[in-house]
C-alpha cells in the first residue's frame, strides 16, 4: 500500500511539470484505481486518506 501511494504522489508530480504527457498520465490513472481497489473506495481522495490512516495505525 505504502508503495501504491508513493507511485501516486510522484504521478502527481510528474504531470505538475508535464501535464499533457500521455505516460505521466497512464501512470497516475494506473496508480489511482489501484489504490482505489486497494482501499475499497470510490475516489482516489477517499483512498488517499483510507490509505494514510491505515499506514499510520501501529503494526499489530
């Protein structure tokens, strides 16, 4: 999960300095569904804090 989550954020910035990039793009939908199956959840925003609250919950 962690790694799905960094893959997203570097997608973001990748597109914040090459927005019309057709890989940066398929990148970051990749890295978004991913992480929204991941997460069971509907929009990557949901993932993205599902995932961050998940992460910093302490290892059982």
């Amino acid at each position: 999960m962690q790694e799905v989550l960094t893959r997203l954020r570097v997608c973001r910035s990748r597109l914040g300095v090459a927005p019309e990039d057709p890989a940066a793009l398929r990148a970051m939908d990749d890295a978004a569904y991913t992480l929204c199956v991941l997460m069971c959840r509907p929009t990557v925003h949901e993932a993205v804090l599902a995932a961050e609250a998940r992460l910093a919950r302490p290892a059982q």
